[in-house]
C-alpha cells in the first residue's frame, strides 16, 4: 500500500519521465538504419557503421541478461575493433576484463587509454583500477554482497562513501540508480536519472542503453501496478490516468506476460468510456467528434451499442442509407440483448425509411420539382399515415403544383373522429385556410372536443382577421374606403399590421389624425412600433407638423433600445435634413449605420446613396459614402477605391442595371464633376459666303474658358479671340453703307478683330451669364441674361430674361464703318424674354416649345422688334444608356417687324422677315463607349419666307449731314418686298475621345444649304480636368461654341 501512495503522488513526474524515455527510444530506433559520425575524445572525428554498432550493442546487454560471458567479451572487443578511438568502449572492455581475471588484457587496455596521461580515458582507466585493487577492492565485494542480498540501501549508502552523491562515473551512476529503483521514496529521483544517463555524452553505448532499459522497466512495472487497482476507480482522474499507464504499458512492452490482463481490463473500460464521450457529442449537436468515439468504440466490443451510435449521426447527416447500414450491423450484434432493445433496432429501419423519403421529398420541393415532391409526400404518407404533417406537407405540394383542387386529398380516409383532435383539426383547418375557405376552417376549428392549443387560438384570430380583411379588400377595390377602415376596426385583437394598413388608407383619404391614431395604437409593439412612430413622423411633416415631426425624429433616434432599420434611418434623416438639421442628418446616420450595410446588397446601396446625399456639401465627405454606395451596389470590389476607379464605376452600362445603381452614378457624378475644375481650349471656325466687302463672312475664334465650383454652383470665366473677315468692298455702288448714294472706291474694313469676356454661374435651378462682345470691333456692348428653371404640370419650364448679340454678320455682331462718311453703326443686341417649355420622361418620346419676344436695337441701327415661336416632337428609335437614335419633327414660325436684313447704312444685317415657317424632319444617332463619344445629326426641311418693304435708308440724319449734296429720292428709296420658299438641309457632326483621364479631345462641324445661305463651321478644342475622370463622355456630345451662342 505504500508503494502505491507514492505512485499516485509520483504520477505526474512519471508522466514527463514516460514521454521523454519515449523519445529516447524513437532516437535508438532510428539510429539503427541511418549512418552517423561519432566524435572522438581526440576531436578526430571517425565514421562507424551505425547498424553494426547497435546490433554489438544488443549483444552486451543480451550476454549480460543471460550470463553469456563469452558473448559479452567477444561483443566488447568487436565493439574496440569497430572503432579504436572509442575512449567508452575501451573502457567498458576494461571494466569487463578485470573482474573476469583477464588481467594481461586489462593492462593493454590501460597502456591504450594512457597514450596521453591526462587524458580522460586515461584518468577513468586508472581510477577503476584503483577502486577494484587493495582496500577498495576489498570494500567493492562488499558492495556487490549487499547488492547481491537485496540491501540496497547500505550499497548506496557505501557507493555514496566510496564515489560520493551521485558516482561522477556514468558506469557507477548506473549501477547506483538501478539500486535506487528497489527504494520506493527514490524512484521518482532514479528515474529521472535514468532518463538524464540516457542522453549523456560521456556515457558508453552499452551505459545508455542498459539505463534506458532499467528505466522502461521500472516504468512498466509502475504502470502495470497502478493502472490495474485503479482502472474502475469511480473518480474519474484516477480512472483516466489508470487507462493512459495500461495503454503505455501495452506500448511499451507488448510482449509482456502480463499484456493480456492489461488489454482486457483497458478495453472494457474504454469501450464504455468512448460510448460516454460519443452520447454527450451527440447531445451537443458535434457529431464528427461522436462519430469519432463510436467508431472508437465499436473497434473495441462486439457490442451493438457503437454501431447504434453511428447509425443516429449518420440519421442526423441526413446518410439514411449508410444509417441503415449501420443498424443492421447493430441488430446482428443484438442478440444478447433484451427483446425491447431488437424490436427498438428493427423498428428504426422503418424509420429511416421514412425520414429518407421526407428528405428526398423536402429537397424536391425546394428545386420546384413538385410532381417528384407529391409522389414521395404519397409514399410517405402509406409509409405513416397516421402523421397529419405529412398529410399537411402533401396539400401543400398540390398547391405549389398548381393543383389545388386536390389538396384535400390528402386527407381522404382519414377517419373521421380523428378531425375532432388537435393533432388533426389543427394542419387540416391550416389547409382551408390555404384554399380560402374560410369559413370551413372555422368549422374545422369549432369541432375540436378538447381545449384548443394556442396556436389553434392564434389561426382562429388570424381567419377572423382574414375575412375582415377580405370584406375591407372588396370595399377597398370599389372605391368605398371609409367602409374598409370600418371592416378593419372589427377585427378581434387585431394584429400590429392590421393598424398599419388602416392608417396607411386614412393617409390615402387625407384623414390625417385618423392616421395618426392607427398608428399610435402600435407606438409600443416591438415589432411595428418603430416604424408606426417613422410613419407618424413623415405625416406630420407632410402636414406641416415640423417641430412635432422633429420631437418624434430625436425621440427615436436618441432611444438606445430601439433598433432601426436601414429605411427608417433614411426616412428620419431625411425628415432631419429637409428642415435644416443637415448636422442632425449626418450624426444619425453615421450612429446607426447597421453593420449588415457593409455587406454588397440593395438595401445598403440605397442606405448610403442617401446617407451620401445629406453629405454632398463637401466631396471629401461624400466620397467615402458613395464609394461605400458602390461597393453595396456590386459597381466595385472594394469600399475604397482610387478616384480613376472610382469614376470608371460611374459609367453607364450599355444596358440598364436599375434604378437604383443609375442614380449612385448619377449623384456621384454631379457631385465629383461639380467639384472637378475643367478647363478649355480650342479653335472655331466659321465660313458663310456672301458678298464680299460686308456679308462674305470668314471667322476664327480661339476660345478659352476655366470652370470652378462656386457657391454650389458652377463658375465659368471664358475669354475669345474673335477675328472676322468680309473682303474687299468692290468699287461702284454695292448695297452697303452710303455706297448707294455716292460712290466707294474705299476697299472697305474688309476684318475686324476683338477679345470677348463672359462669365457664367449656373445650378439646376438658375442660370446667370455677362460679358462683351468682342472689345476692339467697330462697337462693343455688354450682354448677358438670367434663366429660372422649374417644374410645373408634369413638365420642366424656364423663363428667361436677356440681351443677345445678333452675331449673324459682322455688321451685326461688331458694327462696321461707312467708307465715304466714316460714320459707324451695327452692333445689334436683342433684349426681350423667352418661356421654354419640356416634357420628356426619360422614356421614348418627348416634346418641346419656346415662344420668346425681344426687341432690337444697334448703334445707328434702326429699331425692330421680333416674336418666335417653336416646337417639336422626338422620338427616340434607340434608347440605351450609351446609344440614341432620335428621330423628331419641329416647326417654326418667326415674325419681325422690319427686315432690317441689309447693310445699307441704317440696317441691321440680321436675318428679320416679316413672315417666316418653317417645318422640319431630323434623325440624330448619339453613342458612347469608354473613350469615344459621337453625335451625328441631319435635317431636312421646308420654309417659307416673306419680307416687307422697308426703307433702304432707316437712318437718315447722319447721312444728310455727311453727304451733301445728296439725292433725296435715293435716300427715300424702298427695298422690294419678296417672298421665297424652298428646301434646306442641315448635317452636324460631334466626335470626343478621352486621351487619358485628364484629357479629351474633341472635334465637330456642320454644314447647311437653303435658299441664299450656305454656312458651314469647324471647331477643334481640347477639355482638362483637375481631377481624374473616367465616368462618362457627355451624351449628346456638347462641343465648344463661342460665347455668342450660348
């Protein structure tokens, strides 16, 4: 008994100790098959065949086991021969030689070792020598008689006299901790010393290896004791430690005698262990580690209990077949068993059956395969058809397949009375109430004898509902919307959303406080209370409520219990930021972003499109929402992009991806490119033939402009070198100035050149524009002009209030100068107002107007009034993103009071009949793809003009003064009235292409033919943007035009 408390509180020592004697022995066994070095005591380092050594080994340790003491000396010299520098195996000989009286051999052994006196071999050498001869000698044979007898004690204590604490000799060592191994308070110091003698250097081959063999013995024994009085000790930590010492003592000596006893007792313990490990897996739902033990398990008994556990995960998994299996394997082994336990196992089979068809059913019904899900639901239902929620699952398989009609057919022979119990009435009125028999299902209901279980109540309410649901959905489609809320406020105990649709139809009747009393019946239901209060919130906002909408707002957003949706948050903060409280808006949103946000959905798309919205003041703010935006969207892999990613997400696809997607391109492109600075360059060039000397017009206008962000709008700041040329004036009399009264021989101005200032401002709503015409020409003055824009009537509208350069020649545009009075005049301007009108929806067709009026004035120029009317009608052939072809029809009908279309001194060199109509036909294709954007236009059409009779000389004065004498019929000469009508056409083109993200180049032109004119222009130019873009090429193309035709 003593023994075996000190094994128990040893145990953890050993433990270690077992581990690190296993290593040990894994190093032995791999050492025989692999060659090594060995250095010797010289440092000269020999090569000695691993194998051999070993096995020379073994045989000193087999000839000492046995008394074999040839064996052992032969062994000894082979292993000296093997390797002559071996200090150890010398030594090992030498101790051999001397107690078997071989003294002449033990003496050449020394001479050997004692080559170098102060060698260690010598010194070990020598000291044995003395310890074996005289006094010690003597006290030596005392040792071994003490061994010899068992007393072991006072042979350690006389090694401890005769070497000291411990021997400094590994040999001795080893003699002097196997002895300590039979004094049971010094095992646990014996052992370990062992172990430690194994790995020592300086210990022989043969020390290191009897000393790894004492110390595996000791430990079986060890094992074998303490494994076999505890393996059913009822506490469990000595119960597992008992079955980890048998399972080592059967690893470490399979061989042993007492193997047999130690397997059988380790076994049963463990079978009925592992059973243990695998219920309580199986319980906790961890069926790969239940697995584990009953496989374990079943490896150990012939019982049917492990292949009873793996049959029930293989259940669980859904492996009928295997299961199956698995119980069969289980009945064959059952024999033994009771009765009840058979029956149990054969019944399970069925079971199995069962539950393999319920899945195959189950799956079928989730791929739409109803046809297959009824025929197994059938299958099942002969298999048990005493399960009601068979039955239930086979009406609802007809009623997926489109065969309703037969959905209670699956509860044909059941017998009657079984409808009166609740496990019937209950699926079978759930099944009326799928078909919309109302009615029956109450019916159903009412025939249950026994008390009703809740969820019999919870489906009586819900049909009550129901057909006062059916009775408001009927009112509803006819129109009788106070009778559907009548129906609804019948419903018993009404469920939270049957409030919610009465107050959306008080919302629909414009009862606003109905409204708010639906909805404040549900404030406090976990489930709709929130979203009745948000409801509420918008009402009253709606109504003019805004501090109440706003009490409401901070009341739930500040309530930490209460957790919003996505919607909500967007619905609160938007009422936030339409009264002002942007910061408000910002903060809510930024404290209740729900996480799932974050994932790529709609919903978190559209959370940050308008979390993005109240944060688009400042681009810095709104680009890491939107990105976010994107990333929910799908449009780029990563919340956090580069601008040159960024804005390529922004493009269009070639077909619509929905509603929501186009607009976060599109806010996110109005807020990048109304923060972009973009500036412009580029080369206009018009030429429309004419007389020469005043109306043969040639013009090159280099155009430069810049355009900022500005007060949330855009700034543009334009500058253009206008040059203009009309010929040479021929000599004689040509219509033009005082040439009609006296004769030029002056060549005339033949060009003029000037520089032209605008800026403009503009947002979606307003429009602000002033500048010059070009300062240097003949006559310079300012223009400009304002424009509101609005919708109204289903329809976008604009008004406009300006004064225009009239900048058809260069009479009109910069004025001119008489070459025999040097008097000037020109330089008309329009002032008046304009009314635009556009109804178009996105869709294919759209139509447009303008009337404007204005009246016209130049310097020296007589006045003129004018009024325009205009309008159209398109429709878009092709109607894609990145591609339209828009066919459209338009007329014209134009009215001024003078022609002043001369150039006599006094006229204003504008077009101005007195009659003008014009109607038109036009087909236009638009396209872009990544870098490249085009817009190609033709037109024909038919007009008719007339003109009145106007005075040749509307300015008189001047002329008088200068030209005297003068001919005062000419000077009182009329024009011609005329009239014309013909065909005209018009071809435009416009080309754009994106050099990299900072740089597009665009090209356009066009060309017209009509009666009496034939312009024709070029324009090349060059656009820059500040920030990277990568987003959309303007569609139509909108290439740069001078400032007068803006």
């Amino acid at each position: 008994m003593a023994k075996r408390r000190f094994l128990t509180a040893a145990l953890a020592a050993v433990a270690a100790l077992a581990a690190c004697g296993g290593q040990v022995l894994a190093s032995h066994q791999s050492l025989r098959s692999v060659p090594t070095v060995y250095k010797s005591p010289s440092s000269e380092f020999v090569s000695v065949p691993v194998a051999e050594r070993e096995w020379l080994v073994d045989q000193v340790i087999r000839a000492q086991n046995l008394g074999m003491a040839d064996l052992e000396r032969d062994a000894l010299r082979r292993l000296v021969l093997l390797n002559p520098a071996d200090i150890w195996a010398k030594l090992d000989l030498l101790r051999y030689a001397v107690p078997a009286g071989l003294l002449d051999e033990a003496d050449r052994l020394r001479r050997s070792l004692c080559q170098e006196p102060k060698s260690e071999g010598c010194r070990h050498a020598t000291d044995y020598l003395a310890v074996m001869s005289g006094d010690s000698g003597e006290r030596m044979q005392q040792l071994q008689l003490l061994e010899t007898a068992g007393r072991f004690d006072q042979a350690i204590a006389l090694m401890e006299e005769l070497f000291g604490k411990p021997p400094p000799q590994t040999y001795w060592q080893l003699r002097y901790y196997r002895m300590m191994l039979h004094i049971e308070p010094r095992i646990e110091e014996a052992l370990a010393a062992l172990v430690r003698l194994q790995n020592n250097p300086d210990a022989s081959a043969v020390v290191r290896r009897r000393a790894m063999i004492e110390e595996r013995r000791a430990r079986v024994d060890l094992y074998s004791d303490f494994g076999i009085d505890y393996i059913r000790d009822p506490r469990p930590s000595y119960q597992n430690r008992a079955m980890w010492m048998l399972a080592e003592a059967l690893r470490l000596a399979p061989d042993d005698p007492r193997a047999k006893r130690w397997s059988s007792n380790l076994y049963e313990v463990q079978y009925w262990k592992f059973l243990e490990y695998a219920d309580k897996a199986f319980k906790a739902g961890r069926y790969d580690q239940a697995e584990y033990w009953y496989r374990r398990a079943h490896r150990l008994q012939n019982s049917p209990y492990g292949w009873a556990g793996l049959a029930a995960v293989a259940e669980k998994r859904g492996q009928y077949d295997l299961a199956k299996k698995f119980v069969h394997e289980a009945i064959a082994r059952s024999r033994s068993e009771s009765a009840a336990e058979q029956l149990r196992l054969r019944t399970w089979i069925s079971s199995l059956e069962r539950a393999k068809t319920d899945e195959r059913a189950l799956a079928a019904e989730k791929e739409g395969r109803w046809q297959e899900a009824i025929e197994l639901l059938q299958q099942s239902v002969r298999l048990d058809p005493e399960n009601a929620w068979a039955r239930f699952r086979l009406a609802g398989a007809y009623e997926a397949a489109g065969r309703k009609a037969e959905m209670l057919s699956a509860f044909e022979g059941v017998p009657p009375e079984r409808f009166r119990t609740a496990e019937w009435a209950y699926p079978y009125a759930l099944t009326l109430f799928s078909l919309d028999r109302l009615e029956e299902a109450l019916e159903a209901l009412d025939a249950v004898t026994e008390p009703p279980t809740k969820n019999m109540r919870d489906l009586r309410r819900t049909v009550n509902s129901a057909l006062q649901l059916r009775l408001a959905d009927e009112f509803l489609a006819s129109g009788q919307k106070q009778l559907a809320l009548e129906a609804l406020s019948r419903i018993e105990h009404p469920d939270p959303w049957v409030f919610m649709k009465a107050g959306s139809i008080a919302e629909e009747m414009g009862n606003t406080q109905a409204a708010l009393e639906s909805y404040s019946q549900i404030f406090y239901d976990e489930k709709n209370g929130t979203e009745a209060r948000v409801r509420s919130a918008l009402l009253l906002e709606k109504t003019g409520s805004a501090e109440r909408a706003l009490a409401m707002v901070r009341e739930l957003t500040r309530d930490s219990r209460r957790s919003l949706t996505a919607s909500q948050v967007r619905e609160l903060a938007g009422i936030l930021d339409r009264a002002g409280r942007r910061d408000e808006a910002i903060e809510l949103f930024e404290s209740h972003s729900p996480a799932a946000m974050l994932a790529a959905s709609d919903e978190g798309a559209l959370y940050f499109r308008d979390y993005a919205r109240v944060a688009r003041m400042s681009l810095d703010a709104f680009r890491p929402i939107s990105q976010k935006g994107f990333h929910a969207a799908g449009l780029t892999e990563s919340p956090e992009v580069s601008d040159e990613v960024w804005t390529a997400a922004m493009r269009s696809p070639d077909e619509s991806d929905g509603w929501l997607r186009e607009s976060l391109r599109r806010d996110a492109e109005n807020v990048y490119q109304g923060e972009n600075v973009e500036i412009r360059t580029g080369l206009f060039y018009l030429r429309d033939p004419g007389s020469s000397g005043y109306s043969d017009l040639s013009e090159w206008v280099w155009m430069t402009d810049a355009s900022v962000s500005l007060a949330g709008g855009r700034l543009t700041v334009r500058t253009d070198t206008v040059n203009r040329s009309v010929g040479s004036l021929p000599a004689g009399y040509p219509p033009f100035g005082s040439c009609g009264l006296r004769p030029c021989s002056d060549p005339g101005m033949k060009s003029d050149r000037g520089q032209a200032l605008g800026i403009q401002w503009r947002n979606d709503t307003w429009k602000f524009n002033i500048g010059t015409t070009p300062v240097g020409f003949v006559k310079s003055t300012v223009v400009g002009g304002v424009e509101y824009s609005f919708e109204a009537l289903g329809a976008g509208w604009s008004v406009e209030a300006f004064r225009q350069a009239k900048a058809s020649s260069l009479l009109a545009y910069g004025g001119m100068k008489d070459p025999n009075t040097g008097l000037k005049w020109g330089g008309v301007t329009r002032t008046g107002g304009a009314l635009n009108f556009s109804l178009d929806k996105g869709g294919d067709d759209g139509i447009w107007g303008k009337l404007t009026a204005g009246v016209l004035t130049g310097h020296n120029v007589a006045s003129n009034w004018d009024a325009q009317l205009m309008g159209g009608y398109y429709r878009r052939l092709i109607n894609r993103p990145n591609h339209e072809l828009t066919a459209g029809l338009s007329a014209m009908l134009w009215h001024y009071d003078k022609d002043l279309s001369g150039y006599t001194f006094g006229q204003g060199g504008y077009y101005s009949p007195q009659q003008y109509l014009s109607a038109s036909i036009s087909l236009e294709d638009a396209g872009r793809t990544e870098n490249w954007a085009w817009d190609v236009r033709g037109a024909i059409g038919f007009s008719h003009a007339k003109t009145d009779s106007v005075a040749r000389y509307p300015k008189k004065g001047p002329l008088r003064e200068r030209l005297q004498p003068i001919d005062e019929d000419a000077l009182n000469a009329m024009t011609e009235s005329d009239s014309s009508s013909g065909v005209s056409y018009t071809a435009q083109f416009a080309l754009e292409r994106r050099l990299d993200p900072h740089f597009i180049l665009g090209l356009a032109g066009s060309i017209a033919k009509g009666e009496g004119y034939r312009p024709r222009y070029g324009i090349v130019y060059l656009r820059w943007y500040q920030m990277p873009w990568n987003g959309n090429l303007p569609l139509p193309v909108r290439p740069m035009l001078p400032y007068y035709m803006w």
